[in-house]
C-alpha cells in the first residue's frame, strides 16, 4: 500500500471557473478526475445505469441511435427536482463506485495528490469523500451574475434564464461558501486566477500529512 494521497474536492457554481482550475492543478502535477464526465460515461448504452434509466424516464430521452439524449434527459430533470433526484439517485452511486476504484489505484500507484471536479459535491454527499472541498465562486453582484451568463453563453448557447435555471438547481453560493474549506474567487482574470491557484497549490505542498478519510 502507498503513501495516502491527498484528495480535493472541486466545487462551484455553473461557469464559476472549476474546469479552468483544474487545468491549472494538472499542469501544476495534481491527478484530475472530472466527476460529471464519468457520471456521463455511466450511462452510455449496455450498462446497468443505462438500462435503469431508460427503464425509469422511457424511450423519449434516447437519440435515434439509442443512446441517451443529454438534452432530452436535461429537459425532463431540469424542470422537475424529483424527477432530477431520480436520476442522480441511478448515477451518483456508480460514479461514486468508479471513482472510489481510480482513487485506490492512484493510491497504489504513489499519486501525491488527485483532484475530484464536481459541480453538485456537497448535494451529493461526497464531501465524506474526499479530505478537503474547494469551491470556486464568482461574486454574487450584478456584475458576477452578468460575468456567469456571458460565460455560459460563449461556451454552451444557454440564455441568461436558461443559465438562470441551472443556478437555481444547485446549492447556493452561500451554502458553499459556509462548508468549504477553501473558496477561490474567480470574478477577476484568468492570470489572477493562476496566480490564486498556485499560491494554495503551493501551501498543500507543505501539510505535514494527510488527514485519513473516515469510512
Ligand atoms: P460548468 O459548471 O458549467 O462545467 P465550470 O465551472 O467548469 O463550468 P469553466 O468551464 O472553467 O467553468 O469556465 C466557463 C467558461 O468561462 C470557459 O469558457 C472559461 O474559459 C471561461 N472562464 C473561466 N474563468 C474565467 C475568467 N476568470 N475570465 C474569463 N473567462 C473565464
């Protein structure tokens, strides 16, 4: 058995900046595992989560090759809290499963530190998971809401009441704010962004040990 590897929980809000930091964690040697991609995965055609799925939500949500539709999928659990706590209560347990078997390998493979991206963490319950939970914020202000919504829209098309929607879907702010042990506040430029993440990136470095995750 190797050394423990330190594992980070990487919160935020929808366009907050996660996937920006992460890119910066893996240039500065930190092992990325980007949760809602592997949640995606879980659900392609032939797998459990697949069938359990389609079996609960019905053909509507497929392409016309068979496999999910995202955005038929989003559709229906977007607009409905139950139906998306349906559908997270099919695809947190497997992505939970998968992502414990890459930590055990990473473990064994003397991995220093592996960073969990991963937009609902707290909802989610995978704070339990990992030794420390950063978010990622954009302020709250006018500004900060404006800044989300010209980011979103530049990358997936969504409309301010679209990206308005998602933000509604998640945890706020706030509530992360509280239960994270450390916020990065991206409202500002991508330098000053790096700059943030190698400052921290630096202070883990010297943490004595890392603190066991209790099972
Ligand atoms: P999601 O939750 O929607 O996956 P995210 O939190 O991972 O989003 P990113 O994908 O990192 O967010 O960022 C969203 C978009 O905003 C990207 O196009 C990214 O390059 C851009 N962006 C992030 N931070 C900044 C910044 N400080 N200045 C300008 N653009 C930024």
């Amino acid at each position: 058995m190797g050394e423990p590897v330190l594992v980070i929980g990487l919160t935020g809000g929808i366009g907050s900046g996660k996937t920006e930091v992460t890119h910066i964690l893996r240039e500065l040697g930190a092992v990325v595992i980007d949760a809602d991609r592997i949640a995606h995965l879980s659900y392609r055609p032939g797998t459990e989560v697949y069938e359990a799925i389609v079996h609960r939500f019905g053909p509507d949500i497929l392409d016309g090759s068979g496999v999910i539709d995202r955005g038929n999928l989003g559709a229906v659990v977007f607009s409905d809290s139950g139906r998306r706590e349906e559908l997270e209560a099919i695809v947190w347990p497997a992505t939970r499963e998968w992502i414990e078997g890459r930590l055990a390998k990473e473990e064994a493979r003397g991995t220093a530190v592996v960073v969990i991206e991963v937009s609902k963490l707290f909802e989610a319950g995978w704070d339990r998971l990992v030794n420390a939970v950063w978010t990622v914020e954009v302020l709250p202000d006018d500004i900060g809401r404006r800044e989300i919504a010209r980011r979103v829209q530049a990358r997936s098309g969504l409309d301010e009441a679209e990206t308005g929607a998602r933000v509604a879907a998640q945890m706020t702010r706030e509530e992360r704010v509280e239960r994270a042990d450390l916020v990065i506040e991206n409202t500002a430029t991508l330098d000053n962004l790096r700059e943030q993440v190698k400052t921290v990136w630096e202070t883990i470095q010297t943490l004595p040990e890392v603190p066991q995750i209790p099972k």
